[in-house]
C-alpha cells in the first residue's frame, strides 16, 4: 500500500492491518476499531477520519495527519510521533 493509493471515505471497520508498512491517505474513512498495532503509518492522512476504538500501541506515526479525526477510544501506548512516546490513556489534541 503506497501514498498513490486512496482509501478517502472508504468503510474498513475492524481491519487488521499490524505488523505492516503503509502510507496513504484515509481522509473521512470509517476504521472503527482496526488495529494497527505496531505499524509503521509514517505519513498517513487520517484527517476527518472514524478511528473510534482504533488501536495503533506501538505504531510510528511521524508525519501522520490526524486533524478532525474522532479519536473516542483510541489506543496509542508505546506509539511514537516525532520523538515523542504516547503513555496510556494519553491522546494528543492533533
């Protein structure tokens, strides 16, 4: 999956995608609940994005646009952006 690749207002609830590689752009997608546990998402645009209850713990998320996004739910222990690793429970105001 590479950043010429578009999922913009694509439905995939409950994907699995840890463990991989991506960058792409999933602008006002629904990803309720999809894991992307220890991912790498560099670069990614999840702006307006559904990620309720999505699960990135562990995920690289540098350069990852989450501006919009409704975040209820997220889990982002261990995962790291720009240097900075999230602690459980913490959420960023994007």
């Amino acid at each position: 999956f590479n950043s010429e690749d578009s999922c913009d207002g694509k439905c995939l609830d409950g994907a699995i995608l840890s463990d991989s590689w991506l960058s792409g752009s999933f602008v006002a997608a629904s990803l309720r609940g999809c894991s992307f546990q220890r991912s790498n998402v560099k670069v990614s645009n999840f702006s307006n994005a559904d990620l309720r209850g999505a699960d990135f713990r562990g995920a690289a998320l540098c350069g990852t646009t989450f501006i919009g996004a409704r975040t209820d739910g997220i889990q982002l222990e261990g995962a790291y952006y720009h240097s900075a690793e999230f602690k459980q429970g913490e959420v960023p105001t994007w």
